[in-house]
C-alpha cells in the first residue's frame, strides 16, 4: 500500500459508519466533501453493525446522505465477534480501495475495528468526535474510546475539556484540533425540517387503535416527557430495570411518556415480567423512528429522560431539560453549560429533579463554544488544507 509523503492533503478519504449514532455524524461530514472539497474521492463504508435496513434507510434518505459505497453486513454478535468480524471484513476493502485516509466517528465497535485495521497498514486514520471520556471503564464505548484515539493521527473535539483528557493519556496537543460537534451540525440544518410531535404521537395512537390516548400527551397539564433507555447497566439486570420501571411509571402519572422503545430494549422489558409498562395508556411505546420524527419530540418535550450521550448533546443546543439515567458521562459540557442533570438510578434523585423541572422549568443552559453548525466545514478544512499539517490547537479553534 502506497502512504502519500506526511502533511500532503488526502486524495482519497474512506468514511466508516456502523450504527445509527453515526449516520447523525456523518452526515455532515459528507455534504462538507461535497460543498467544499469536491476534488477528494470519498468512499462511505457501512459496518452493517446496526442492520436494521428499513431504519437504516430512513436515516440515509432524511439526513441525505448516500448509499454506502461498501456494505460489509456485520449484524449484531457479542462485542469481541462484532469486533473481529468488522476488522476481518474491512481489511479486504482497505486493501481494495487503497485510501489516503480512514475517518472514524463516535465509539462502536465499528470504530474501533476499522481504526485498527487502518492503523496496522499504515493508513492516516482521523477520528471525528475524540477525547471524550466518562472515565467509566465498565463501558465497552469507553474503550473503544481510549483506544480508537491513540490510534489516530489527527483527533477532532467538540469541546476544550477534551484537548486536556487525551493530554493525560500521552496525546500531543498538536495532532488535536477543536472543530465543535458534527452532531449540533445535522441537528441545526434539519431543525426546520422535524416532524412535529403532534403528528407522530397522532399518528402512533391511531396506529395501535387507541386515537383518543393522544390528547394525554398533547393536552396534558405539563405537556409530555420523551424516554429512551438501551444502556446494559439499566436493561440487562432485571432488578434494576424493575426499580427503573417502577420510577417511570410514577413519572408517568403526572407527565406522560413518549418512548421510541430500542427492540433489544422491549425484550428485556417483557423478559423481566414488566410488559405491562409498555401498555399503560401513560406510555406511548414507539418502534424505532426516524431523525426528524425524534426531532421533533425531542424539540417539544418538556423534559427528556435518557440513558443515551448524544440525546444529552441534542437537548442542551434544543434547550430542552435532561434527565440522564446514569452515573456518569462522557459529556460533562452538558452538565456545565448545558440543560443535563445526571440522576443515575435512583428512584428519590430522580423524581426530585422531575418535580423541580415541572416547578421551575429546569436548568438554562448555552450552546457550548463552536457548537453553530460549521464542525464539518472546519474538519474537511484542516484534512484537505495546510493544517493537515500538524497546526497547534489554539490556533486551529479559530479556524
């Protein structure tokens, strides 16, 4: 495999996407190549790590982004086959597509797997949405995390707080660069495009026969509160997803829940006994939806209750309260500038702070600094331009 010399802009550039938190991310990053640096061959592989294909193509066709070029059909396994049944399929393609440059997001397995594979042949890998840490490394996206970044040659952030966590682990402020967040990106240019939560909360209801349960959630006193819940620690162990539940439906009692319900997730749920949760008339349990469907529940919620990191980010550039159901996160910005609270697990911090958002409204929180749609731009400005070239990060924020 031929290594274009070091510092010369990337002719070619494969992009790697695996699940749906990453169509959210890449999909800006596509129409920047387009826009901006149109000279540059990109290559979109899809891991096929999320498989489900009537979703997958729901999120393609609304956030626009193209068919993959490469489709490697990974499916769902444990952690260690997924990984090594990505690195085993992804090779061949590398080696096939010869690329100046492999670009990652996120931190599935997906990311990991291709990130190492690139980096075993000698291929520039640049990793989108890096240095972010929960410190918690009983999560299998935490190691993917740590590891994918000490693989990658050029790392981009979403936040300052990130240069200092990957300084602490050896990684030179010159290889970082601080871009914004992709994220905030996709969500401001589709913003005018969601759904309105009348529609698809009408539309659920009707669906499952039940038209007039529409009116609790879109006339109640306190409006609704939209749940999404898929983290192992909260599902996996049937006693902690029964205290959850428990809590939930106390929620509910006061602000119905609108719940896009993961299908891992409605297993569990039934598995442990507690089905009847998703039949409440004060649950709308949803299958899986579209980007501009959450949008806009998310965008008219009084509040969201989550277990998921990119649904803290939304929120906080939404102004919307969040709940986040668990000890920890990787997003601490969302917490110092942002509308999340961390409530973990238990029953009494949680309805505490469900009842002082229904009293008081909830945090106020800011749009983080360079959280204003133009990641994408920066990010292809830097691999396509002289600051491929190892630019300090002070200097690369302004860009």
């Amino acid at each position: 495999m031929t290594i274009p010399p070091r510092g010369a802009p990337p002719q070619k550039v494969l992009c790697v996407v695996g699940a749906r938190p990453n169509f959210m991310k890449i999909a800006p990053l596509m129409h920047a190549f387009r826009a901006h640096a149109p000279q540059v061959e990109v290559t979109l592989v899809h891991t096929g790590q999320h498989y489900d294909y009537a979703m997958n193509e729901a999120f393609f066709t609304q956030l626009g982004i193209p068919a993959p070029d490469v489709s490697l059909e990974v499916g769902s396994a444990s952690h260690a086959v997924q990984t090594a049944e990505i690195m085993r399929r992804f090779e061949p393609v590398l080696d096939a597509q010869q690329p100046d440059v492999v670009l990652v997001v996120g931190d599935v397995n997906s990311t990991i797997a291709c990130a190492l594979v690139a980096a075993k042949r000698g291929v520039k890998v640049v990793h989108v949405e890096a240095g972010l840490r929960s410190y918690d490394r009983t999560m299998p996206e935490e190691i993917n995390r740590v590891l994918t970044d000490q693989l990658c040659e050029r790392l981009y952030v979403t936040e300052r707080d990130a240069i200092d966590n990957l300084a602490r682990e050896g990684i030179s402020p010159e290889r970082v660069l601080f871009v914004g967040n992709v994220m905030i990106d996709t969500l401001l240019q589709n913003l005018s495009q969601a759904i309105p939560a009348a529609q698809t909360i009408t539309d659920a209801c009707a669906h499952a026969g039940t038209p007039a349960h529409a009116d609790a959630f879109l006339h109640g006193a306190h409006g609704y509160a939209v749940l999404t819940l898929h983290r192992p620690s909260n599902v996996d162990e049937p006693v902690a997803l029964a205290r959850l539940l428990e809590t939930l439906t106390t929620i509910s009692h006061d602000l119905p829940l609108v719940f896009p319900v993961h299908p891992r997730t409605a297993e569990r749920i039934r598995a442990s006994g507690h089905g009847s949760f998703l039949a409440s008339p004060r649950v709308l349990a949803l299958s899986p939806i579209g980007y501009f469907e959450m949008l806009g529940l998310n965008r008219e919620a009084r509040l969201v209750l989550t277990d998921s990191g990119g649904l803290q980010e939304e929120t906080t550039a939404l102004g919307v309260p969040c709940l986040t159901l668990r000890e920890n996160t990787e997003r601490p910005i969302t917490l110092t500038e942002g509308t999340n609270e961390l409530v973990g697990t238990d029953r009494g911090a949680i309805l505490a702070a469900v009842a002082a958002i229904l009293r008081d409204g909830g945090k106020r929180g800011r749009r983080p600094e360079l959280w204003d749609g133009k990641a994408a731009e920066r990010i292809v400005a830097d691999l396509v331009g002289a600051a491929w070239q190892q630019q300090p990060v002070a200097a690369a924020a302004q860009a």
